[in-house]
C-alpha cells in the first residue's frame, strides 16, 4: 500500500516536528495545524505517496507560503490561498499535477501541501527540496541540480495574482518573485516550477513528511511520559547537542522581506561560563560558541524549549527563555561544491569554510 | 510608607499591614461568597489592635485569582461580540478558531470580520470597511451583547483602525465596554485577540469586583486609593485593572513568590506554596519568579501572557488523605476545611487532621483525632514530602542543592529536610506571603513610541530614559529601576530610519 492515510494526529506531530526542522524559520506551523483541523472536521482527508510511486511523466506541483514569518503572525495563511496558486499554475501550463509537495519541510511550509492536497483532492508526495527551511529560491535541491528555475505562480489573499514566466537562473527567481512578495505585503503564496516525476525522484529530500512526523511523535510522547523531549529527538535522529543556556539579547532587523539579526546566550548547566550567539536571516545560519564558530549551514541548527523541546523560532525568541541548541546532519546533496555555493555561510554572507558539526 | 496587602484566595482572604518595610501585623479571614465580607472582615481583624489608627495608609494593593479563576472554573463570564478588522485576510481562522469547545460556547457571542487592517511596514492592507463596523455593532446591539473584543492586523503599529472601529461601535451601543487588542500588546494576531477575548468577557466580573473592593475598603473606613496587583509583581489603579483586568490574571502566584524573596530576604531560591487545596512550586530568580518560556494557555486559550512558571500539585493543607493503600490528595476540602475535617466534627481526614494528632497544629478537638496514632501520622507526612520532592525536582533548572522557601496556611507539610533541598526556610508571616507581595507590589513605568533616524542603542536608550522617568514620577525609587521589558520593531515604511520601541521597567515604592 504505497498510498498511505494521514490521520489528524500525525499532522498534530508533523506540526511539532516539523518545527524543529525549520532551524528557527519557516513560520510556526500552529496556524496551518489549526486549517487542516478545521479542514478534517468539514470531513477532508489527505494521503501521502512516497516519490518512488511516481512515473517519470508525471507533474508535481511544488508549494510554499513565501515572506516574512512575522508576517505570518498576523496575516494568518488561509487553506484556500495555497490551493488557489496550484490551480493557476495548471491554468497557466496546462499540466494536471498527480500529487502535491513542499519545497521545504522546515516550519509551516511543511503543511502547505497538505491544504491545497485537501482541497484539490491529490495525494501529499513525501519529498521536498531543502530537507529544512532555507530563506531564498536558489537554497533547494532542484536549484543546486540546475533544474529550470520557472515559471512561479504567487497569489494574495486578496485576489492578486501574478505568473513569473520566464527567468534565466534560480537567483533572478529569488530577485523577482521576492519583489511580488514584498509589494503583496511580504506574504504570497506560490507554486514553484512545476516538477516531472523523474526530476523529483533524482533531485527531491525523501521521506521528510514522515521523518517530520517521526520528529514530532518523539517529542509528544516525551511530554505525554515527562520525559526528557531533546533526548527523545536525539533517539530519533542522529543530532548533537551544542549549548544550554538562556537567551540575553536578541536584535532584529525587517530587510527586504527577511528577518535578520542575532541572538546572544548564556551557558547553564555543563555550559556555565560560555556564551553563544547564533546569527539569522529566517532561519538560524551559523553559531559561535565563545567567538569561534561550531555550527553552520547546511548543517541544521534547531534551538529547542529546554523544558517542552518544541522549537524557538527567530521571529518569536525573547529574553530570558531556556533553550537546548542541537544540530542536525544536513541532506547530502547540499555537501558538494555546489551544494555548498548554494546554501554555505558563503551564501548568506559569511566569510568561514563550512566545516559540518558531524564531519 | 504605610500599606495594606490583601490577597483574596479562594479559601483565606489575609490581610497585612507594612510599615516602613517591616510587616507589622498580618491575618487571615475565611474568603466570603461576596468577597466584600471578607475583606471586611480581614480588615477589621487587621485593626483589631489599633495598628490602623493615627498615621495615614499610602494604598490598598489587592491581588486576587477571581480573574483567572472565572475562566478555568468557566463562571462568571459575559458574552462577546469579536470584531475582527482585516478581511479577506485570516477568513479561515476566526476569531475563538483555537478556544476549547465549552469556553467558546459560553463566550462567543457572536463573530464579525471586515476589511481593514495594516501591513507589517504601516501601510494600510484595507481601507477600514466602517459602514460594515456600524452594521456589525446593530447586529451586536440587536443580539443583546455588551461587551466587544475588537482586533485589527497590526494593530501594534497601528491601531488606528481598532480604534475608529472602536468609536464607530460605541456610536451605536454607547454603554458597551469595548477591549482594543492594541491596548494587550504584541505581534501575533490569534494570541492578541485571545487575549482581548478574555478580557472582554471579564468585563462584568471586573467591574463588580473592582466596586466590591472599593465599597470594602470604604466601609472599613479607610482612606487610601485602592490598587490591584499585576501578573508581573507591579500595581495598577483601580480604574486601569477595570478597563484591563487580563493584565491582574497571575497576580496571586506572583505575589506569594515576591513576598517569599521579601520575608526570607533571599533573592535567589525554589518556593513552595501550599495553600488548602493546591501547591504550587516555582523558583525565584533576583527576587521575581521565573518565566514560563513557551505560549501560555490560560483555561485552555493561547495568549502571550508573560506568567510564572509554576507546577501546581494537588497538595494542600485541606487533602483528603485515605490511610489504606496510603493517598494523600488531589481532592481537598478547601474552605469547608472547618466544617468537614475531622478534628472539627466532621467526616472526612485532612492533612489538617494529621497535623492536628501530630501536635503541629492547635486546631479544632485534639480528642476528636486521638486515634492517629504516631506511625500512622508519620507515613502521610512522608507521602506529603515525597510529593513536594518530586515537585521541586522538576522545576530545579540547575544539579545540586538549592534553599526552599516553604509559605501559605499548608507549609507546616514540609518537613525541615528534603533530598534535593540545602534548607528548609519556614518565615514569620509565611502563611501571609502573598499579600505580603501584594503589600510590597513595584510601579512600573512605560515607553512605547517610534523613534526616527537613530541607531538601535540610541533607540532603546532613549526610550529606557523617558521609561525610567515615569516610573519614578508614579513612585518608584530611581536606584531599584529594572527593565522588563525590552522590544524594538524597524517599520521600514516610513520616512527615515523608523523603529518603534517599547520599554517596560519597574521598580520598588520610594521608601518602602
């Protein structure tokens, strides 16, 4: 049975979980959490299809919500808008998609899919392109493999609508598509270039809807027994801790529809009388432990609620919280050369070798 | 400086009386139905000595659980008309989207959303619909409502749309009390309009309180201003706990934590309060309770209260204790303790009793539970420690021993040794620590204003300044100021290099 039910519940931990794969972005997944229980009561149900049931002609429409998560905060996604962004993208194309995935599985964007699957009636595939979240269009898989960057649909809320049909590299689809974003009010939603079967089967991050739900089952049940949850994520992936401690400043900026800053923290426990400080653009980028950097992308630095080990996001982190910073392995694809341009401290403005916490 | 803390509990209504920073009587009254009563009564017995005569009293400070209780016990609530701005945005997750389904249901008075709204860099998102505000306030009108929670998307930068909407319905329904989610803070629009839910449906409640209060303390002939304790350790008047009594919800667990630090003279230390029916464990950090970290759900709603972080068990000084198999807790007798224990002609054993046969206490008839013998009194005690104990040790944030400050009418349950614990502190007045809180509650002093063309430090300093200024204006002395509260947002719209800033700081009463 290669097409497999998703009940409430595993979208219940796929919203825990993929939270902590969000590595401080992506937007909190609560609010797409409470569409999909809403979608459940009025009686939809989603299926996942592993990517290997795909035929190589197949189309596969490839979502996110787009923008600043601060944004998401308050201009709260609506199940109808991701849904609206796939139909006009097989307007446009002419394509009738088979199934449905995220472009990232980081954050909210892991449950996009799973509202316009609901209202289209196409299974959930259970890949994605960044295995995390990332802030810009050239951070995926796809772009990393060259795969044609276009055409991009991106829908408001309030009926606009716009079709980016033609750009010569991932980098001017960031550019463009980010300015719509920006004048939508720094919230869109899109369906990125639509994908054929092979291309997803070569180039897609499998299984990370189930591995997020893994991630998020671990953690609930940690709770429910009040157990030690970051030891439970530990159990289920190959993580490391990098500090405990609490959070002392936290300066943020609203640039061109990111969030960037840093976050400053004091050791506690085994890491009194260390501080660590994690800079971000969305998402946590690197990490320095006592001036000298331990962690960075692509490598997943997720900052936890040391006592609920839920996630911290940046947008949401403030003085004061007690939090446990681990890291998780990156997809491999991101480790080449390629790789490494694309979504390396180098790519974000950080002039450091990447040197992986797991090498 | 001469006050008066009242904390009025569930079960006990105590009073204390602080005079230049020494806490010169202190006493309990049994909390009355209408509260007045009570109050009356703790003060009365407060006077008994003469101690309120001659020299003048600087205020009345009352913390209280009313609040937060009338939403966990579900009681007392008014129904709520929520007007939301900022349609087509948000449509699929109205207003009580994410309430539990019983909370909701006596709430929800009814929902309206229209356009309005801002974007995150103060644009407007959509022309503020106000023929529909007007129609929506007839329909709240025609529906018998009274009360009306009002948000808007981005109403923390501006509130401007919150607060025509706001006119335009009080055109039409002028006796309406109306909650601006702008006035509860922050980014998040589901948590702020929760918030202002809540605090719309206290309305009633918050206003008949508040006059219980001040009938209470008139009839008691005293002349002071009367003042209500806040969720975070500072005192707002009367008139502004009204108008926002969400902002008095945690009082009570703040309270007894400041008056423990203040008693003890520690600063740093775990607390345990065990009251009649619960205890709750926290820990105190430079003197104030720490923080819960992660969203705060208050009767099952999500808001970004800033609340202690408590574990509350149920342990208490009214438990029912069966003796075989052994179980101490969670039911209680709370305030029928003097009616139902056994040492009072009743029939059921308490805590109470034990520490009665025990010779810990000296209440009711001793004869009535002559038969516990020693042993038997022994295994509920140590049940009752092993309880505390594993409650301390999970809201321990650090290995090894750390002081415990033990307080409230139950505390004679912990014993003077625990595993985990460096000492065991029992304080003088320690049956009295919230009101003494409430007694010793700091002023607080705000900024929150747009700042143009300087950089982020000479932003937050500034609004530091003005901040710090108006609290020592409100009483507080300048050397014992402390930021809360500290939060910038750029507004990248505006001309300029815009951010608004907004500041908290508090501090002790000059002179206490």
């Amino acid at each position: 049975m290669p097409l497999r039910d998703i009940s409430l519940d595993d979208i219940e931990s796929l919203a825990v979980g993929a939270w902590v794969l969000g590595t401080g972005g992506g937007g909190s997944p609560y609010l797409g959490l409470l569409n999909m229980r809403a979608l459940y009561k009025e009686g939809h149900r989603v299926q996942l299809l592993p990517a290997s049931e795909l035929a190589d002609d197949d189309w596969v429409a490839a979502v996110s919500n787009m923008g600043a998560p601060l944004v998401g905060q308050e201009r709260l996604t609506d199940s109808r808008t991701i849904a609206r962004a796939v139909a006009l993208m097989e307007r446009h194309t002419g394509h009738t998609f088979r199934g449905i995935m995220a472009l990232e599985i980081g954050g909210g964007n892991s449950i996009q899919p799973l509202m316009a699957a609901a209202h289209l009636k196409r299974p959930v595939i259970d890949s994605d392109m960044m295995g995390r979240a990332y802030p810009e269009a050239q951070m995926t898989s796809v772009a990393v493999g060259d795969l044609r960057p276009c055409p991009l649909t991106s829908v408001d809320v309030r009926g606009l609508e716009s079709v980016v049909e033609k750009v010569p590299t991932w980098k001017w689809m960031e550019r463009v598509s980010r300015k719509i974003c920006v004048e939508y009010g720094s919230i869109a939603s899109t369906c990125k270039a639509p994908r054929t079967g092979a291309e997803v089967k070569k180039w897609g991050i499998h299984g990370t809807t189930t591995k997020a739900i893994a991630i998020g089952q671990a953690v609930r049940e940690a709770q429910r027994k009040h157990e030690d949850p970051v030891d439970a994520i530990l159990k289920v992936e190959p993580g490391r801790v990098l500090f405990r401690g609490k959070v002392v400043d936290v300066e943020r900026r609203a640039t061109e529809g990111f969030l960037r800053g840093r976050t400053k923290f004091d050791g506690m426990d085994d890491d009194r009388g260390s501080t660590f400080e994690i800079a971000f653009q969305n998402e946590w980028i690197v990490a320095w432990r006592d001036g000298v950097p331990v962690a960075m992308s692509p490598d997943l630095i997720c900052v936890l609620d040391s006592v609920a080990g839920e996630a911290v996001g940046t947008e949401t982190i403030r003085y004061g919280q007690r939090v446990t910073v681990i890291a998780l392995p990156p997809p491999p694809v991101f480790l080449s050369d390629k790789g490494l341009q694309h979504v390396g401290p180098r790519a974000f403005g950080y002039d450091i070798d990447f040197k992986s916490v797991f090498a | 400086m001469r006050r008066i803390g009242i904390d009025v509990g569930g079960t006990n209504t105590d009073a204390v009386l602080i005079e230049e920073g020494k806490v010169i009587r202190a006493v309990k009254a049994p909390t009355s139905e209408d509260v007045t009563t009570g109050i009356l009564d703790s003060l009365r017995s407060l006077g008994a000595t003469g101690v309120l005569k001659g020299k003048g009293i600087d205020g009345v400070m009352i913390g209280t659980t009313h609040f937060i209780n009338a939403v966990v016990q579900r009681r007392h609530l008014t129904k709520v008309a929520a007007l939301r701005l900022g349609m087509p945005a948000s449509a699929s997750l109205p207003p009580f989207c994410d309430w539990p389904e019983d909370l909701a249901a006596l709430v929800r008075g009814g929902v309206w959303m229209v356009e309005g709204g801002h974007e995150y860099d103060g644009r407007p998102f959509m022309p503020l619909d106000e023929a529909a505000v007007t129609t929506a306030a007839q329909e709240m009108k025609a529906a018998g409502l009274k009360s009306i929670g009002i948000s808007s998307i981005f109403s923390p930068l501006d509130p401007s749309h919150e607060r025509r909407a706001a006119e335009l319905a009080a055109k039409v329904m002028p006796d309406a009390v109306i909650t601006c989610s702008s006035d509860l803070g922050r980014i998040g629009l589901l948590e702020r309009e929760n918030a202002g839910l809540l605090n719309a449906a206290l309305a009633d409640l918050a206003r008949d309180t508040i006059a219980a209060f001040e009938q209470a303390i008139r009839d008691s002939g005293i002349d002071a201003p009367l003042f209500i304790t806040q969720n975070d350790g500072t005192v707002a008047e009367a008139s502004q706990a009204r108008r926002l009594p969400v902002y008095s919800f945690a009082s009570g667990a703040t309270n007894s934590m400041r008056g423990a630090a203040y008693l003890s003279g520690l600063q740093d230390a775990m607390v345990i309060d065990v009251g009649g029916t619960t205890t709750d464990v926290g820990q105190l950090k430079h003197g104030f309770p720490r923080e819960a970290n992660s969203v705060v759900k208050v009767g099952g709603v999500r808001t970004l209260f800033r609340m202690p972080d408590l574990l509350s068990i149920g342990l208490g000084g009214g438990s029912h204790v069966a003796l075989d198999p052994l179980k101490v807790g969670p039911l209680s007798v709370g305030y029928r303790l003097l009616k139902e224990g056994i040492a009072f002609g009743g029939k059921q054993l308490t805590t109470t009793d034990i520490a009665v046969a025990a010779g810990l206490l000296a209440l009711g008839d001793k004869a009535k539970v002559a038969h516990l013998d020693a042993a038997t009194c022994r295994k509920v005690f140590d049940e009752a420690a092993r309880l505390a104990e594993e409650a301390i040790d999970r809201m321990k944030t650090e290995a090894g021993d750390v002081p415990l400050i033990a307080v409230g009418g139950g505390a004679f349950l912990i014993p003077n040794k625990l595993p985990g614990v460096s000492q065991v502190i029992h304080v003088e007045h320690g049956d009295c620590a919230n009101a003494v809180g409430a007694a010793i509650a700091q002023v607080s002093g705000e900024c929150d204003q747009i700042f143009k063309d300087l950089s982020r430090t000479e932003a937050l300093s500034a609004a530091q300044g003005i901040a710090n200024d108006r609290a020592v204006s409100a009483g507080a002395a300048r050397a014992t100021l402390k930021t809360i509260e500290s939060e910038d947002m750029p507004l990248a719209y505006l001309p300029g290099n815009s951010v608004r800033v907004r500041v908290r700081v508090v501090g002790d009463v000059a002179g206490s």
